[in-house]
C-alpha cells in the first residue's frame, strides 16, 4: 500500500506543469456548471412540470450534442495543430450561455440553453483531451488523465455543495443560484485563455493533411476495440439526473437534492487519479473490468434502495465506477491513437458515446414512466452484466491487439516503424 502511494506520490511530482491549468479550467467550468445541473432536474419536473421522459430527452440530447460535436473540433485540431484555440472557443461559448439558465421560463428555453452549453462542451473536449495527450510523457498518460479528471471532479463536487448553501441562504430561490453560477464560468475561460500554453510540438503539426473524415479509417484495429467497449457501457450507464430524481423519490427535501451530485463527485474525485496511476502500472484491462463491476453493484443498490444511506452508498459506487473507466478510456484513446489524428480520434470515440448517452437517457426515461424508478435501474443492472461478460470474452483479444499496437510504436521510436504507430 505504502509502494502504491509513493508511485502515485512521484507521478504526481513528475507529470508536466501544462496539465495543472487544464485541470483547474475544468475544475472551474465545472463548478459553474454543477451548480446549476444539480438542481435543473428538479427545477424541470416540479417548477416546470416536466415528465421524467422529458428529463431524459433533454439530457440526452444535451449530452449527445456534445459528445457528436467533438468529432468535428477534434478532427480540426488535428489539421490546424492548435489545440488550444478550438478549446477556449468552448469554454467561451459554454460561459455565454450559462445567463440563459436564469432567464429561462420553459422547458424550451431550458433545452436551449442546454444544446448550446454542450454544444461548447463539445467545442473543447476532444481538442483538451489531445492537448492533455500532447503535454503528457507515455509512461504518465493515465495519471495525466487521472489528474485532469480529479481536478475536474472536484469542481463538479463544490457544485452541488455550493448549490445546497446558496438554496439555503436564498430560501430556495432557483434562479439566484443559477446566475451566481455564471461568475466560475468565465473565471475558467480566463485561465484557459492567458494560463494554458500550447505545447510546440502540437504547434508544428499545422496544415499536415486536408480536414476529410476519410482519415477515420486509418486508426488502428486496437483503438476501434477501445470504441466497442465504451460503447456497450454507455449502454448501460444513463444520464447522473436520474440520480437525483432517485433521490427526491425515496424522500430527500428539494433543497438538500444536490447532495447526491456531492457525494457521487466526492469519491469520483479520490478514485480517478489513483485509477490512472494504477492502470499506467498494472495495465488497463483488470482496472476497466472492476469499474464495470462496479456499476452492476450501484444500479442494484439504487433499485431496492427504501433510504438515504442505501442510495448514497449506490452513489458512492456509481461514482467509483465513474473513476475507474472515464480517465482510462481516455488514457487507452490516447495510447491507441497516432499522435497526428489524436483529435479525430477523441472525436470518433465521444460520438460513438454520444449515440449511446442518447439511447440510454430515453430508454432510462421511458422505463421510469411507465414502471417506476425501480425498473430503470434494474435495467441498467442488467445491460451493465452484459457489458461485462461481453468484455471478459473479449478480455484476451483486446489485449493481443493492444499488445501487437504497443510493439510497433516501440518500433517506430526506435527508428524501425512508420513514426506514426499505426
């Protein structure tokens, strides 16, 4: 235990200075936006008079928004090399739209404002995560990820905290709590802009190819594996605010709802530096298979919960899951990925998630209206157990592949490749 906690201890020390300012952008975008997210389901079904189903869908489609949107701002990274400009556009774009979430008087204005924050979510993503990738040394590409991920997770943590203080001091009023929640979003386009510098290698790559999303199909068979796998789990992983819903179901007061995001965000924070460090010296596959495990133990947890301490601990659970996988899918798009098409390939990987975000958010929506919030977590239950032995029997294939991809970058470094990894 001491061995793993110097490891994690020195990998924090060793990883570059760049991935501090991107952590602490995320953690402050995140802030903004968690504030206003953990109440909006709420806001939604009992201010707006919203049907779950109409829940899901805007969920979904918010969520999918931005995950279908990386692909574009992703593949452009790749051809103009300039990561960073792509990303503080959307941090920008999310910052502008957050003044909407006050002003909004109906579900359609709600929605609005929803596609366009994700549309800038989608904007930034995949170009941050090729950044990260740019900045980051091999051997620390999942403690890079891990920290970004935690330093993120953080934010998305003093959200909820902070939304439960200011219902309290504002006496429950919603749209006090959303305008003050616009301040941190523009304190991260700040740092984005003047803290965040653009790696010189990323710098140089500029105009190598024309943008056609014929360079899709030359990523390689490991990274389309990597695809298969997050895809299948997105299938049974729905969107956090049924969470919430969950919890305003089994008894919880309004104004303490936000405490379910805490918590959750809580332990997703602590599990997904120490994740990555794990997965950078142990492999990935063993740490994945847990993290899908996981979520079968919070969904059955979560259905047969009658208390708060029950839900909580499947919170707790779903959050770890959130741990283990997020920052190593990241971690493997990265190692799977050449470095020239390393936007692309975050793209191609969050708009494959983003259809199966969008599947799940509906289907999860569908089954709460018509049976109950018990059946949509079952359910979830049961697509996650397939997922899982789905990704046992493809454990030993996978891992070839992923061997056979990390044999020929060593080549390639060592002058007998292509220097492309592919």
């Amino acid at each position: 235990m001491a061995d793993h906690a110097l490891t994690a201890s020195t990998a924090l020390r060793a990883l570059p200075r760049g991935i501090w300012p991107l952590g602490f952008v995320s953690l402050f975008m995140d802030l903004s936006s968690e504030m206003i997210h953990a109440l909006l389901p709420v806001y939604l079904v009992a201010v707006l008079g919203a049907s779950t189903l109409t829940v899901g869908l805007i969920e979904g489609v918010a969520e999918a928004t931005a995950m279908i949107t990386k692909i574009f701002s992703g593949a452009l990274s790749d051809w103009l090399g300039r990561r960073k400009m792509l990303a503080a556009i959307g941090y920008g774009l999310a910052a502008f739209t957050k003044p909407i979430f006050p002003l909004a008087t109906t579900i359609e204005w709600i929605l609005t404002a929803r596609f366009l924050d994700r549309v800038g979510k989608g904007v930034r993503g995949a170009p941050r995560d090729a950044l990260v990738a740019d900045l980051a040394p091999a051997a620390l590409m999942g403690a890079s990820f891990g920290l970004r991920q935690s330093l993120d997770t953080i934010g998305a943590f003093l959200g909820p905290l902070t939304a439960i203080g200011l219902m309290h001091l504002t006496g429950d009023n919603y749209a006090a709590v959303f305008w003050i929640a616009v301040v941190p979003a523009f304190a991260a386009v700040g740092l984005m802009v003047f803290g965040v510098k653009e790696p010189e290698r990323a710098i140089g790559a500029v105009a190598k190819f024309k943008p056609h999303f014929a360079d899709v199909w030359q990523l390689p068979r490991p990274f389309w594996a990597v695809v298969a796998v997050a895809v299948v789990l997105t299938l049974a992983r729905f969107s956090e605010a049924f969470l919430i819903l969950r919890a305003q179901n089994v008894g919880l007061a309004v104004g303490l709802v936000p405490i379910v995001l805490v918590v959750m965000n809580f332990a997703y924070a602590l599990a997904a530096y120490p994740a990555g460090v794990l997965s950078d010296r142990f492999g990935h596959q063993a740490v994945l298979i847990v993290g899908v495990a996981t979520l079968v133990v919070a969904d059955l947890l979560l259905a047969l919960a009658s208390s708060m301490p029950i839900l909580l601990l499947g919170v707790v659970f779903w959050d770890l899951h959130m741990g283990l996988t997020q920052g190593l899918f990241a971690a493997l798009v990265a190692d799977t990925a050449p470095a020239d098409l390393r936007g692309t390939a975050f793209g191609v990987f969050n708009l494959a998630s983003g259809g199966a975000m969008l599947a799940a958010s509906v289907v999860a929506g569908a089954l709460w209206d018509v049976y109950g919030p018990i059946a949509t977590f079952l359910a979830g239950a049961a697509f996650t157990t397939v997922a899982l032995v789905g990704l046992l029997g493809l454990r030993k294939q996978f891992r070839k592949d992923f061997g056979q991809h990390s044999l020929k970058i060593e080549l390639s470094k060592n002058g007998d490749g292509d220097g492309r990894g592919r």
